[in-house]
C-alpha cells in the first residue's frame, strides 16, 4: 500500500532536515508501507527548493511541486491531494508541529478499523498566546453553530485520508478553500486523535493574528450565510425602531412640546445608522467579493517546476476542476 505525505512548505528551510530525519525513523518502522513524501514549495523566498531538492537527490521517495509564487497553505494543500496518488494520502506540517510518530496509529485505524480518514486534535494551546487561543476557541464555537460543516475546536490540518477521501475532496475544486470546513462537509467515517500542542522545531510560525483573523472571516463566508441573515435581520430591527422612536417623539412633541429639536442626538442616530448601514454593505461585499473569485475561474495554484509526474486520471480530474 502507497501513502503520500503531502508536505506545505512556506520558508521551511531550517525545519525540513528535522522531519526528515523524523519521517525516516517513522519509515524504517513502517516498512510495509511505500512512504512518498512530497513537498509542496510555496513560493519559499529562501533556500527550502535547494533543500528540497537536496533530499530528493539523495532519497527517490522525496518529490516536489514549486509554484510559481505564494498561493497560500489552502492552495499547497489542494496541489498535494491533486498530484497525490497513494492508496493512503497525509497531509502534515514541516514544522513537526504535526507528530509523524502518529502515522503507525493513523494508518491501523483506516487499514485495521476501517475509518476513511484519521484527523487530529490538540487537547491544549500551551505555548500559545492567551488572546489568540480565546479568539480560537471563539471562531470554533461560532463555526459550529451558524454552519453545517463539522469543525473540531483544535482540529489540525494533519490527516490521513484514503482514496474515496481524497477524490471527494478533488471533486469540490473552488477557489476560496478552507480545508478544515471542506474536511467536515464531504463527511465520510473519520476518527479523532488527541496529542499534546508541539511547538516548532525551527523557524518562525508565518500565520500572525491578523493573518488568521481573515482566514477565520473566508472560513465563515465560505461555510455559512448566518451573516447575510444578521444583515437583513439588523435592517428589519432598525427600521422597527426608528418607527418607534418616531412615534414616541411625536407623542412627547404633542404632550410636552420642544421634543422634536435638538442636532447632537439626530447626529448620533444618523451615525449610528450609517455605521449599522456600512457593516450591511460589508457582509454583501464579503460574499460578492468570494463570488466574484470564483466566477473568474483561475487556477487554485501555477506549478513551475516539479519532479512528480500526475498520472492520465488525476490528469483528467485536474482539467475537469480547473
């Protein structure tokens, strides 16, 4: 049986003879498995293709696909399930923030249990900033309850997948990507693994808060339409209480006179319109803007340069998607 690690890689350099050296002790345990380990170089500025290449010189199991520039994790990660074509595909980090000491355990659930996929879970966010981790486990809160995607609070990318996962992932080929969302609507049977967060081995993490703030906001957009439901819910309440305030100052005109005049608080409900207004636009500027994407039909990723030959179906499936 063949198992391809997808590995994205984004400034790895100084990480990726550390899991290689890890993945080497996983595959001498694991020799009843075909181990491929491609990289996924996603427009690295540093030395991570020479390393890359380095490795592939020496270990014919080590291949790469490079982009032409940064597309981001979502598109490295949809090239690894593109060029991948193992019976068993992986996706983990460079960082070994993603345990490959798992992978035995991995592969006995799909193979021995009969899971279609094993994904993971960190029990703790030790090493983390507390802010950050709130907001985390706010965002995964929110996801669970205004969608229908099934999204584990600390749920990794790191998974393993067979075959039928894979293709079904293939199968949902639009732009905007958030995998952990689409890793929960396509379903299948799926066991959970807990472990310990892993701080990483070398380098530093290239996702800052506001950087996961917005890939938050497209996980959101792309998963619910809850906020354009707040939109127009805001809009029915606000006109509700302009009614009334209008009624009420009319009343109190007539009872009590002098009512009607005053510019300091007419500025402030205008501007307190206004703002709920703008946010309104906003949220329909979001999904326009993710629609507008997607009818463009761009490629999710440009290979320039790879050693990994895609076979005549995975051929197919990637022009059909594209």
């Amino acid at each position: 049986m063949k198992l391809t690690a997808i590995v994205p890689c984004y400034n790895e350099e100084a990480a990726l003879h550390f899991f290689y050296e890890e993945m080497q002790k996983v595959m001498q345990d694991m020799q009843y498995v075909d181990f491929e380990l491609l990289f996924i170089n996603d427009g690295s500025k540093d030395k991570t293709l020479e390393v890359i290449k380095e490795l592939a010189a020496e270990d014919n199991r080590v291949k790469y696909v490079s982009f032409s520039r940064n597309f981001g994790k979502e598109a490295a990660i949809y090239a690894g399930l593109t060029y991948s074509d193992g019976d068993l595909t992986a996706i983990m980090d460079a960082d070994l923030q993603d345990p490959p000491s798992l992978l035995p355990q991995m592969y006995e659930a799909i193979v021995e249990e009969g899971y279609d996929s094993v994904a993971t879970r960190r029990v703790n966010r030790k090493g983390e900033p507390p802010i950050r981790s709130f907001f985390a486990r706010c965002f995964y809160r929110l996801m669970n309850r205004i969608s229908k995607a099934d999204i584990v609070d600390g749920a990794r990318d790191y998974r393993l997948m067979n075959r039928a996962f894979v293709d079904a992932m293939l199968k949902m080929s639009e732009y905007n990507r958030f995998s952990k969302g689409l890793f929960g609507w396509v379903g299948f049977d799926t066991k959970w693994l807990e472990f310990e967060n892993v701080e990483r081995v070398a380098g530093e993490t290239k996702w800052s808060f506001w950087k996961l703030f917005l890939y938050s906001i497209d996980g959101i957009v792309a998963f619910s339409t809850m906020p354009l439901s707040i939109a127009a819910f805001l809009g029915v309440t606000m006109c509700a209480v302009s009614a009334v305030a209008v009624i009420f100052t009319i009343v109190r005109q007539l009872l009590y006179g002098g009512s009607a005049f005053g510019w300091p608080s007419m500025v402030c409900i205008i501007m307190f319109l206004g703002g709920i207004q703008l946010l309104c636009i906003g949220i329909l500027g979001s999904y326009l803007a993710k629609t507008y994407l997607e009818v463009k039909r761009r490629p999710v990723f440009i290979c320039k340069e790879t050693n990994k030959a895609k076979t005549g179906e995975q051929v197919k499936d990637s022009e059909e998607a594209q």
